[in-house]
C-alpha cells in the first residue's frame, strides 16, 4: 500500500506519460481533421455558410463612414 501512495507525489511531466504509454497525442490532428471535413461540406452546398466561407456575398459595399449605431 504504501507504494501506491508514493505515486501519487511523483511528478511526471504529459510527454514522460506519453512516452512511458508509447503514445502519441493526435488529438488536435483529429480536430483539424474533422474542421477540413466541415468546410469540404459547407463548400459543397448552395448555403449562407458557403458565401460567408468564399466571401461571394452579393451586393455593393456603401462608401463613407460607419453607420451609428442606437447606442450613440
């Protein structure tokens, strides 16, 4: 028992735990992987998304300065 106790004040950097479980962190690979799959979904579609991604909104910018606002 006392041994298991002992564990629980050693100080193990995430990499020694990783290298120790021979293991990788492909966490972030697999959320950027999922983000890639979003966006070749949204590019596929004929949608508000898809305007917004490709910056193909229709229309005409109005020249001068920025509208007030009803807080000002």
């Amino acid at each position: 028992m006392w041994f298991i106790c002992g564990l629980w004040s050693l100080r193990i950097s995430n990499a020694e735990v990783l290298q120790r479980a021979d293991t990788r962190r492909d966490l972030m690979k697999s959320v950027i992987a999922k983000q890639i799959q979003f966006v070749g979904y949204v590019l596929r579609k004929e949608s508000l998304e898809n305007l917004v991604l490709t910056g193909k909104v229709e229309g005409h910018r109005v020249c001068g300065c920025q509208r007030l606002t009803f807080l000002r």
